[in-house]
C-alpha cells in the first residue's frame, strides 16, 4: 500500500485545545463542589478572569491565587484576592474575580473556599501565553495623533518665538535678521523632532517585533505514511526559549491521544495512541481506512505541565488495507450509523451561548456493565464543523490529567487518581465546557460498557 501526507497546520492552534482558550474544571474543594472558569488573557502580563460556581448555600468568602504550576515558586504563594459575589438575581453561587499572569508558562490558579462547612481549596491548571498583538483602538489613536500634531507645533513655536523675541523689550517688533535666525531655529526644531519620531518609531517597531516573538507559537507536527505506518514528525518553530521534545509526561498512560476524523463530513473518528520511537518521532500502524482527507490533532503535555494541541490534515491516497486491528485503549466510531447506546441527557435546546459554562451530560442505556475508558467514565471531544475549534474534555473539565497531577492537591494525595481509576464506573457521565465561538459543532462522546468502546455523535450550534 502506498499512500501520501498532506500537512496543513491549522495558524488558531492554542495550548491545550485547539481555538479554545478558556478552561474549566470542576472539582472539590473540600467539602464543597465548585466549577471555576479561567479566561486567559490574550496578552501576557494580562488579567485572567476568573469565574467560581458553587450550588452549595453556604459558602460565605472565595479567594483566588496565580502561580506557578511547578517548579520552586509554586510553594510560595502570594497573597490571594477576593473573588466578588455575583449581584444578579439570575446568577447565584458565582464569584468573579481577575487575576495577573506576569510571564508565559505553565500556571495554575488556586481557589480557596471559606463557609459554614470549613475550608476547602482547589488548584486549576492554566496555559499562560501570549496568542496575539492588542491593536490600538481608533479613537484613542485618532486622539494621540492629534495630540502628537499639536504637540510637535508646539515645540517649533515656541523655538521660533524664543530665538525670535525672547531678548526684545517689551513693545520692540523683532528685525529681519531675529526673524530669519527664528526660521532657522524652527527649521532645525522641526528636524530634530522629526528625527525623534522616526527613530522613536524605529524602536517601537523593534519592540512589536520582540513582542511577536513572545507570541505562542504551537508544535509543528508532519504526518507521513508508508505502507500502513503514519509517522508523527514534531519540530519547535521556536517560541520565546527552546521547547524539549521528549519531555513528554503520560496522560492516561500514553504519552500521545491522536484523534483522526474523516473529512469533510466528520462522520468518522479514531481514538488512536501512536509511540514514540525517537525525539519528536511518534509511530502508529494504522487500522483499516478508506483512502480520503482526514483532520489530525494531537494532544501531548510537557514535563512542567504544559499541555499542547497539534493539528494537521492527512491524505490517504490509497486504502489502509487490511490494517492493524485495533487493541489496547485504541478505538473506532461511525458517525454515519446512530449509536443507540449513548444518549444526551441533557439536551434541553438546540442552541447554545457562547463562552457560558454547560454541563453536557450523557447516558448510557441500558444502564448497565458500565466501564472507565482509561480510567475515566468517558471521553468528549468538541469539534466545531470548520475545524476550527477542538477540544478533548473529560468529566472533570478540559484540563489535562497529567497537568493536574502536578496540584500541590494531588502531590499531597497521589493516590486519588488510582482510587478513580480502580472505582465503578457510573452510567451517566457530565463534561463542563463552554463554547468560544459561534458555529455549528460536533461532539464525540465515548464510554465503555462491557469492555467495548462506544462512540457517538451529537449535532448542536453555538449562537
């Protein structure tokens, strides 16, 4: 079988998801049950909005902290500010507050919860980077280009008043001679300003391009394929320090998800984990698959916790044929054929709001023989049609496994995620995420039931 790779890397690649920024997580924070929402910024330094839900009715104070995810800093905490309770009527048991993120890296924001139960705390990992230049706004431009004008005749006024009357006594008309030596000053005044902007200009524009190198800028990854075999090529196009790339850490105990979708009409995914054979070299034998384009992402996290999306587009030109059957965690689902098996639970509309926190719940049905899909209840994965929003969310939220291994949390218990995965696996499963753009989406949802994986899809839009 031969067959050839097309790459097109996707330019709104972000860490940890693809288009989707924000994160959010549920969890417990002792006693309580809480929902947080981070909102990176765009910008770094910049302020995160933070957002803390809670149904429980007696939380009386939440208190939000940035720092480090690893490394010696994230031991010294400073001092936390204090998230405000929502006034409105409609949203109750939420807390809002903004947080600065200094530098770029892996960051977590640690919430803290005081009430009638006692204290409970809860750390959420963050990506803090820079994804874009803020453009100045028009009228605050058209304002400073005004006051510059003004500014700048000012300046060659008054050294074309002074050379030119500030010896005369009061009442003497300055001479011809005064009043070429003052069009002389102004002439020079106006150079030497002149020559101010333009170098000054020079060094803004020397600082916008240092800046642009500050910009995240995700993985690259090259698919190729040869007889059955694709293989994963990972280069860094550099990004603000050297990136290593065997620093890999497993999540759910593969170092590499890799999701594949046939295109253009989304209606079949593979679950894939491919192996690494070599620095920035992972290797996956293919199953069978027809010949055709399909959309790759890759999720991996680094050592320090950061978590990255690569994306990239495949181009089978021939059939996978026969393939290597799937084994292990490895799995399949065709959208084309309704899955009985899985229902949305919690599909009350057909629309959803933008950038609003939804508890997608699914079900299993019959309700039985329920089984963890790598150590949890399920998988989902938020995939707008265009491509241009992936997100891989699991029960807890869309933060990594292996990134919230590294909580100060789950240091102190590093049993807690063994216990999960030894637990029963219940038959309904809920994913919190928040949609970041309008468009039409398709979710994947897997769960395990009497040790097969099964796989649907469900269609809604986001207004």
């Amino acid at each position: 079988m031969r067959a050839a790779a097309l790459l097109l890397l996707a330019a709104f690649t972000l860490p940890a998801h693809v288009g989707s920024p924000d994160v959010f997580q549920e969890g417990q924070a002792g006693p309580y049950k809480i929902l947080v929402t981070i909102r990176p910024p765009q910008v770094i330094p910049g302020v995160a909005e933070i957002e803390v839900r809670t149904a429980a009715q007696d939380v009386r104070e939440v208190r939000i902290t940035p720092l480090p995810l690893t490394g010696e800093a994230a031991r010294f905490a400073p001092a936390a500010d204090l998230a405000t309770p929502s006034r409105d009527a409609d949203d109750q048991g939420a807390f809002h507050g903004q947080l600065w993120m200094m530098t770029s890296g892996s960051w977590q924001v640690r919430v803290r919860v005081d009430g009638a139960r006692g204290r409970g705390e809860m750390s959420v990992p963050v990506a803090a980077v820079a994804r874009s230049t803020q453009s100045m706004q028009t009228p605050l431009a058209l304002l400073l280009a005004v006051l510059a004008l003004v500014l700048v005749t000012g300046i060659v006024s008054i050294t074309g008043a002074a050379v030119r009357e500030a010896s005369l006594s009061p009442g003497d008309e300055p001479d011809s001679p005064r009043r070429s030596r003052a069009r002389i000053a102004m002439g020079v005044a106006a150079a030497i300003v002149t020559t101010a902007l333009f170098f000054g200009n020079m060094w803004w524009q020397a600082e916008a391009r240092a800046y642009d190198r500050y910009i995240y800028k995700p993985l690259e990854m090259k698919p190729t394929t040869t007889a059955g075999r694709l293989e994963l090529r990972i280069s860094d196009p550099g990004w603000l320090r050297s990136r290593a790339l065997d620093d890999f850490i497993p999540d759910h105990t593969h170092l590499m998800h890799l999701f594949v979708v046939r295109l253009p009409d989304l209606n079949a995914v593979w679950h894939l984990h491919p192996r690494r054979e070599d620095s920035g070299l992972f290797v996956q034998d293919l199953p069978a698959m027809p010949a055709g384009r399909y959309q790759l992402y890759a999720d991996v996290v680094h050592a320090n916790g950061l978590a990255e999306t690569m994306a990239a587009e495949l181009e089978l030109t021939a059939p996978v044929a026969p393939g290597k059957p799937l084994e292990g965690d490895d799995s399949f689902g065709d959208a084309s054929v309704p899955n009985t098996a899985i229902r949305f639970a919690s599909e009350t509309a057909s629309t959803y709001v933008t950038r609003r926190p939804v508890s997608f719940t699914f079900a299993l049905e019959p309700a039985r023989d329920a089984g963890l899909y790598m150590g949890m209840p399920g998988h989902a994965m938020f995939l707008r049609k265009d491509r241009g929003v992936f997100a891989h969310v699991h029960p807890g939220g869309s933060v990594a496994m292996a990134a919230l291994a590294l909580t100060r949390e789950a240091q102190a218990d590093p049993h807690a995620m063994h216990r999960m995965m030894d637990a029963a696996a219940p038959a309904t499963v809920s994913f919190p995420y928040g949609f970041p753009s309008p468009g039409d989406y398709r979710i994947f949802v897997q769960m395990k039931r009497a040790g097969k994986v099964e796989t649907a899809a469900f269609d809604v839009t986001a207004r």
